[in-house]
C-alpha cells in the first residue's frame, strides 16, 4: 500500500462524514461516524484483538487480512479527529533512524517535561 492508497482511502472515508454527506443508510463508515467516537473506539480493539489472534494462529493471509480491518478502522479514528495518514506517516519518518530504545527515551523525557510545565509532579 503506498502513500496515494492511503490519501485515496482516506479521502473517502472523509467523504462518508455526516458533514459531507454520508448516509449511514448506505455507508458502513458513515453509520461508524453516525454512532460516534466510542463505537469506533471499540472496533479498534475488536480489530487489534483479531490481529492477535491470526498471528498467534500463524495464518498469515488471515493476518494480512485482519491487519487491513485495523488500519482502516484506524483512518476512521483518524478521520473523526481531523488528522489523516500524512500526519501518522510524518511522525514515522521522524522516528525514522532512531532506535526504539532511543525513541522511548526521547518520549518519556518530553511526558516528563509536560507534566512539569502543567505542574503535575
């Protein structure tokens, strides 16, 4: 999937939003959109569970599969804060080079700098 697939798949998901258009009559992802944040909140964790459990089976077209229910599931999450796949693939290419060790490091230094600038301790 390239980036063009995405920005493709995501400009119809924004298409299905009810401030567009979308009937939830005749769009899957408008009847998401029409039920709220938390319906597709829990379609998210229903996907993520069944990533798990393909790749505990080793099912490997089962795991293709599944792992394109949840990333579709996550546009829409995307799309219902405002934020599309450029914004999630920019913050990948940032991370790009670091090593995940590093990476960690580098966000729980900057939670820790948040909570003192709130004043949480």
């Amino acid at each position: 999937m390239s980036n063009d697939t995405l920005a493709r798949l995501a400009a119809v998901i924004e298409s299905r939003k009810p401030e567009h258009g979308g009937d939830p009559g005749k769009s899957y992802v408008a009847r998401l959109f029409a039920k709220g944040h938390d319906a597709i909140l829990k379609k998210i964790g229903e996907e993520a569970t069944e990533v798990v459990m393909a790749a505990k089976d080793g099912d490997r077209t089962r795991i293709v599969g599944e792992v394109a229910d949840l990333w579709f599931h996550s546009l829409i999450a995307l799309a219902h804060h405002g934020l599309a796949p450029a914004d999630v693939l920019a913050e990948l290419e940032r991370r790009e080079g670091l090593s995940g060790l590093e990476e960690f490091a580098l966000r729980k230094a900057q939670q820790r700098e948040a909570e003192r600038e709130g004043g949480t301790p």
